[in-house]
C-alpha cells in the first residue's frame, strides 16, 4: 500500500497541483529524456528565479516558494532534470532546457545536490555567464565529504531499495518537531516515485569526484541558507562554504532540518525575497515591476 503524507493531502500542496501544470521538455536527442518544470509567474520577466532539488527531491518540493513568490509577483521555475550521469552533461541539459524556454539569465536557488549542480552551472558558463546569482541551501562545494567516492561509479547496477536506503540513511531519526517531521514524511514519499536510474544517476553526480572552484564565480551575489540543527551534512562542510565565499551574506535558521524549504517555509521565502530585492528595477529583476495604482488596490 502506497504511503500518502500530510504535505501531498494539504490544501495548499492541492491547490498548487491544480493551479501550475507540471510540463515535460525534451531538450536532447533521446525523446524519452524530458525535465520535469514547473514555471510560474509571470512569462515576460527574462531571469526567473529557477529552483534545483536536493537528490530524493521532484520539482514539487518548492511547492511552498512558488506559490509565496507568485504571490508577491516573482517568475519561479521548480526544474528536475532527467537522467544524467556526470555534471558536465547535466550542466550541458540544463544550458539547453534555458535556451528551449529563452531564458538568458536565471538566479539559482538549489538544495544539497540542487545547491552543488547550481555552482558547478555558474562555473561552467563563466565565459558566457547564465547565472545572475545564486542562494545556497544546505549544500556542499566538493562531492568528497560523502564516503562513497569509491563506489559511486557502480551506483548505476545497485537496485533502487539499496539507493533508496542510503539516501535515507541521511534523514533525521532523532526526535523532530512536527514541520520538520511532515517535511522529512514528504521526502520519503517523494523519493519513492523515483525510479533506479534516476536516483542511481543522481546519486553518482552526488558522490563521484567533482568540486567548485569558487575563484570562477567571485562576481556573483551569493545568499547562502543553513540550519542550526542536525541535518546531513558537518559542521567542516558548512565551514568550508563560508571560506569559500567570504562575500556571501548568510542566512541562518535556528532549526529546520534538512529541507527548511518545506518545515520553515516562511523564513526560507523572507530571505529568498530579501535576496532577490536587490535586483528590483534592474534588468535581472525575477518580478515585474509593480504599477503604482496595483499598490494602491493592495492597501485597501
């Protein structure tokens, strides 16, 4: 019997499934290779804010983004990519996936492995630069902190329970406040709907050797968000990230697990929007620009 959580049965999860259609776009040679978008918001604003899930997450999981950011009049697209198995090739799909949709320029709000492939992308066009900012959630700079460097390249044989338990093995079991308990209950079921290549691909980029050269993306504004409390990754990986961009500003949460997004939306949307204030008026701005008699209707 299928597993049903709290988050997927919520007023709010219905009403965003019913409200953004979830479209698949094929960008490579193989048809049967398509992202899965969710694109909301205004179409004229040309640099969307573009969501990038952590390894056990669907484009879904920023659910609670889009429909706060569209609210306040942001363009926010959630993107999963389909299997690829080396960063360079997903950089390669995600490049074609912004083409296909005539984005030139995006900010990048990525989680985890979402965080990791959004700097690896910034350092890839840096001749050509895509990237206009990025905010950094929960995420790491070198795949070496994971103890699976080593076997990463035969994740693609193992079946999916074996994947399945070792991305779970990351989860919290200590005794959690209940948002971050619907959070983690969300994932699970979320992870579950993936299939073995998915997940064995995803995992592979995860782990096998890569890292940032953070000298490369120097020139972008980085918002870098972390918990307090446990979650996946140490102390010395958080640390490392603070070395690598001394410049960035830093958002901390007291708590929130390893998905904030979803267990403390609130505060995650609030420095989200704080991030991409900066860029109002501008022509990287991810809103449109608000009419003054719009104002005017919204303090009645």
């Amino acid at each position: 019997m299928s597993y049903t959580s709290d988050f997927s049965q919520s007023q709010e999860y219905l009403s965003f499934r019913s409200s953004i259609p979830l479209r698949k776009i094929v960008v490579d040679t193989d048809a049967s290779k398509g992202w899965k978008v969710y694109d909301s918001g205004p179409k004229d604003v040309k640099t969307p804010l573009v969501c990038l899930p952590p390894v056990s997450g669907t484009a879904d999981v920023f659910f609670k983004q889009i429909l706060a950011l569209n609210a306040k009049g942001y363009r926010v697209i959630s993107a999963e990519n389909p299997v690829y198995w080396s960063v360079k090739e997903w950089c390669e799909g995600f490049r074609r996936l912004l083409d296909y949709l005539c984005i030139n320029k995006v900010h990048l709000f990525g989680a985890s492995l979402g965080g990791f492939l959004a700097q690896k992308f910034a350092e890839f066009t840096v001749q050509c630069p895509r990237v206009a900012s990025l905010i950094l959630c929960n995420t790491f700079t070198d795949t070496s902190v994971f103890s699976y460097s080593d076997s990463a390249t035969i994740f693609w044989m193992l079946p999916s329970l074996v994947l399945k338990k070792m991305v779970m093995g990351n989860f919290s079991t200590n005794k959690v406040d209940s948002r971050i308990a619907d959070a983690i209950d969300f994932m699970v079921e979320r992870l579950e709907s993936l299939s073995q290549p998915d997940l064995a691909s995803r995992l592979t980029m995860n782990c096998i050797h890569s890292y940032v050269e953070p000298q490369k993306l120097s020139g972008i504004p980085i918002t870098i968000i972390d918990v307090f409390d446990d979650y996946a990754l140490s102390n010395p990986v958080r640390e490392e990230m603070y070395k690598c961009y001394p410049t960035a500003k830093l958002a901390h949460l007291k708590s929130g697990g390893n998905f904030p997004y979803l267990s403390r939306s609130e505060e995650v949307n609030l420095h989200l929007q704080i991030h991409l204030r900066s860029f109002d008026g501008t022509n990287l701005s991810a809103s449109e620009p608000v009419p003054s008699q719009k104002t005017s209707k919204e303090g009645e």
